[in-house]
C-alpha cells in the first residue's frame, strides 16, 4: 500500500497533514491479528487463508483533535482480493455492527458505510487490484457528512492508483 502516496483527505485543512511514522505493516497472518482490533480473530484468520494474505500495512493521521486511518491488505490476486473484501463487509453486517451499508458511486468494488463499534466509525472499503483498502475516519473529524467524505476519501485514492 504505498502509503506515503495516499492522497490528502479532501477536506478543507487536511491538504497538507503526513502520515505517522512509523508505518504499521504487518508480514504474516499472526503479526496483524496480534496487533489489530478485530471482531474475530478465528475468522480473520480463516479468511485471509482462503483468500491468500500476503502483507499488510496501515498508518495513521492526526490533525489536532482529528483522527483517521488507512490501511492496505494485499492478497494472492485481485478475484482473491475482491471476494475477501465482500465476504469481509456481509460478516461486519451479520454481526449487526454496520448502517448506511452503500456503493461508492464511480469506483468499482467499493462501499462506504458507519462501523456502529468503533473509534473510527466512517469507512470506505475498495479493491485496486491485488489488495483491500479500508479507510476509516472518527466521528471526531469536524466535517459535515463523514460517511460523505469517506467516499470522495475512496475516489481520490482510486483515482491516484490509476495515474
């Protein structure tokens, strides 16, 4: 996930704001189980297995009281990547933990919805090839419409992969 190339959230104000240093990445299945919030690990663990993890990495950004996050989750391939994604998203809403479930309009395989049990509740979930690319922005960020913005998150970072 190259993730000092992702674009700048677009809001007024975060043009400029870097990632955290270090980058979290995570080489195998246990290191990001150990270090991630999860729902279920078991499952994590069973899904990334079928679908063929590689690696992982995520960073964080910060922006006085504001806080969100991108991380990237690179699989054997894109059908791998796409259906690991899907499968993702259908367990976040058997579990009853997702609302405003939608499509991100011009940006294929990718959604944005609210995460109802965590920090950062705003998401937007794509695939650009090989990997999964979740973003995730806390309900502390002082713009109007996060899930909003969370999609126009997802199309800048679709776009910049594509250039």
């Amino acid at each position: 996930m190259r993730t000092l190339q992702l674009p700048a959230l677009p809001a007024p104000g975060f043009e400029s704001v870097r990632p955290e240093i270090p980058l979290g990445r995570y080489p195998n299945i246990d290191s990001y189980i150990q270090y991630t919030t999860l729902p279920s690990p078991s499952r994590t663990r069973e899904l990334f297995q079928r679908y063929g993890y590689v690696v992982a990495e995520a960073t964080g950004f910060t922006l006085g009281e504001d806080h969100y996050g991108a991380e990237g989750l690179q699989f054997r391939n894109s059908a791998s990547a796409d259906d690991y994604n899907r499968t993702d998203i259908l367990d976040l809403c058997d579990q009853g933990v997702v609302e405003g479930l939608r499509p991100i309009p011009g940006v294929a395989d990718a959604f944005s919805f609210v995460l109802t049990d965590g920090l950062t509740p705003y998401r937007a979930y794509l695939v650009i090839g090989d990997a999964v690319i979740h973003l995730n922005i806390c309900s502390c960020v002082t713009v109007p419409d996060l899930q909003s913005l969370a999609e126009r998150w997802a199309t800048r970072v679709e776009e910049r992969s594509a250039s």
